[in-house]
C-alpha cells in the first residue's frame, strides 16, 4: 500500500489518500472503509440525456471524480477489487448529487479516505505500508500420495492447487516420481520470494532431490520443515512454527495462529484468558487485558450499518469501546482475518478474546 498524502482537518478527521497495490491491499481497504467515511475517485457514470439520439441508448458513460458518503464496501476476491457505494456528495456535474453510486477500486487505483480514524485501522494501514517490501511466500507440503501448494498473503493462505498420486516405492516409484514432478513443475511457474517445503517423514527430502535434480533454479529458494500432516493442517503447523515468518519480517496470519494456539492452551488449563464479549469487557474494565484478540468481521457488522447480532438485536457492548479501554489500559490489540483458519476459531469463540496478565476469578 503506498500512502501518496495526510491531512489533518477539523476535529479529530483526517483525509488520507492512498493507492492499493496487491489484491491484499485490497482487502485491507475493506477493513479501513465503514459507513459514515467521504471516499473520493475516479469514476465513470452512465449519464440520461434527454435527447431523441440518446434515447435507446439508456445513457453514455462519463469520466468523473466524485466523492461519495460511503454505505457499503464488498471485498470482490477473485475479481481484485473494492467495491464502494454510497451517496455522491461532490461531484463536477450538480444534477448527479444526493444519487447513489458505485465506485470499483482496483489496484493502482488512488482514493481518498476523509474520516475520523480509528487506533487498529491506522496499524492495519501501517501493516499494509510495511508489507509491501515483504517477500512473496510459497508453502508446499507433500507425503506418501498428495501434496499440496498454498500462497501466503496477509489475508490468509490460499491453496494454490494439489496433486494425488501412487504412494510407495518400488514398482510404484513411477507413479511417485509423477507426483514430485507436478509439484515441482507447479513451483517452477509461481513468482515467489521464497517457498517452504514441508511434510511428515523422508517424502519431502525425497521431493527436494527430485526438484535440484531437474529445476536447480528453485533449491536457493527453499527451506524445509518437518510436519506431521499436509494441506492446511501442515500450513497451520508452518505458520505455528515461524517458518514464514523467518523469510518475511513480519507474517500476520502466522502472528495470529500463534496467539489462537496460546489463547486455546490457556482456556484448556483454565489458565489467564477471557472470550466472548461479556468475559473480555469486564476483563478490559479491570485492567486485566495483555492482548485483545478480535474478529475483522465482528468489527466490520458492528461499526457497519447492519451494528446488529444474528437474533436482531441491538449489540449490548461496544467493541470498539473495549478496544479503546484496552489500550488506554496498556493492552495490545491484534485483529483476525476470518480468512484463516485461525481466524475460523476466534469466530467460534464470539469473535473476541483476550490473553490475560492474571486470572480475573
């Protein structure tokens, strides 16, 4: 993400134009946007016309740059860009103010975010800015029959694609070669920095040779890790171990599997930890609260316009209120994507917890 200018306006608003750069920058912006912010771009409109030539036509498209009072934003994953709707309220044309309007944001593309910014979406816009310079990451974890190719991004890891073959030696050594084949080949076509080779027992050692036997241009770029599974359990356990986060400065979603797996051993032994928001405010409220671990997608419902639970009713505690009370309290606070897997487990916790610094009972 590059930051292109900050300005500071009335109150506590600030205007602050950035340029997505990755579809992970992309989905960053998700979580920036929230109903209430003006966001400004460039755009094209359909524009009527009352006149007899463009009366079939339903309108000509217009290049404008508009300003929109936003209302909802929509992550389009695998069509790599943001969409933003809302009311225009600035625009060269005077007869498109107060109409609604979508703005699709793609990479490269440059907006502006006037609005009263919130503490954890200025460290998620710093997350953004710092992994641009982070390496791009391959996990490939492979055993007797299957392997798998996940891509790291801040958002989660994506399984790239696997392959099954024949398990075994011997007579079956064709079929396992074939495998060691596909999956080298399969790397040889990603544009990665780095890539993790991982798997349980001798298979993987096994799958290197083959790799610096016939694509030598690779084997500067791997790192082997023993697991004791592959696909996304053996991503989890990679991300757990800090592989990634050897290659890359700083890995979010390994930062978060590790902070799932201590707050998970904590609530096994009754141990300093808090979850479901009840439990968590009343541990902000003592002071107790050493790290906050909460959902994107809890923050995004509750500061969106819907800011209702699944029964229809209003929420009864603020979450940013606790967010708030734990770091004026001296609490850190670590937002989760729902796109990982640890991620899935914070969700099914109510989508908030915390590591505590004692036992509140």
């Amino acid at each position: 993400m590059q930051i292109h200018d900050r300005t500071s306006l009335d109150g506590n608003r600030e205007r602050i134009t950035l340029v997505p750069e990755s579809l992970d920058d992309l989905w960053h912006l998700t979580y920036l946007l929230e109903p209430g912010d003006s966001v400004a771009g460039d755009t094209t409109r359909r524009i009527q016309r009352a006149d007899d030539q463009m009366r079939d036509t339903g309108g000509e498209r217009e290049h404008m740059h508009i300003t929109l009072d936003v209302e909802d934003v929509e992550f389009h994953r695998f069509a790599n860009r943001v969409r933003v709707g809302g009311v225009i309220t600035d625009c060269s044309r005077e007869d498109q103010l107060g109409l609604h309007h979508t703005i699709n944001v793609e990479e490269r593309d440059k907006i502006s975010i006037e609005k009263e910014w919130k503490r954890d979406q200025l460290d998620r816009l710093d997350d953004a800015v710092e992994a641009t310079e982070n390496p791009d990451v391959a996990i490939a974890t492979v055993e007797e029959g299957q392997a798998h190719i996940h891509t790291v991004a801040q958002y989660g890891a994506d399984e790239y694609t696997s392959f099954t073959g024949t398990t075994g030696k011997g007579e079956y050594a064709g079929g396992r070669t074939e495998l060691f084949e596909q999956l080298a080949s399969a790397l040889s076509h990603l544009d990665v920095d780095a890539i993790i080779l991982a798997g349980p027992g001798f298979t993987k050692q096994d799958a290197y040779d083959h790799i610096a036997e016939n694509y030598s241009e690779l084997t500067d770029l791997i790192t082997q890790v023993d697991v004791s599974a592959v696909g996304d359990r053996g991503v989890h356990e990679v991300l757990k171990r800090g592989a990634v986060a050897e290659v890359q400065e700083e890995t979010r979603i390994g930062e978060e599997a590790e902070l799932i797996d201590e707050l998970m051993r904590r609530m096994a032994e009754g141990a300093k930890a808090a979850y479901g928001i009840e439990e968590v405010a009343k541990a902000a409220d003592f002071g107790a609260v050493e790290r906050l671990l909460v959902l994107d997608e809890r923050l995004r419902k509750e500061r969106g316009a819907l800011g209702e639970d699944e029964a229809g009713g209003e929420w009864a505690i603020d979450v940013n209120e606790v967010i708030t009370d734990v770091e004026r309290k001296g609490g850190d606070v670590t937002v989760f994507s729902h796109e990982f897997a640890p991620g899935e487990q914070l969700s099914n916790l109510g989508g908030i917890a915390a590591l505590l610094r004692y036992r509140l009972e």
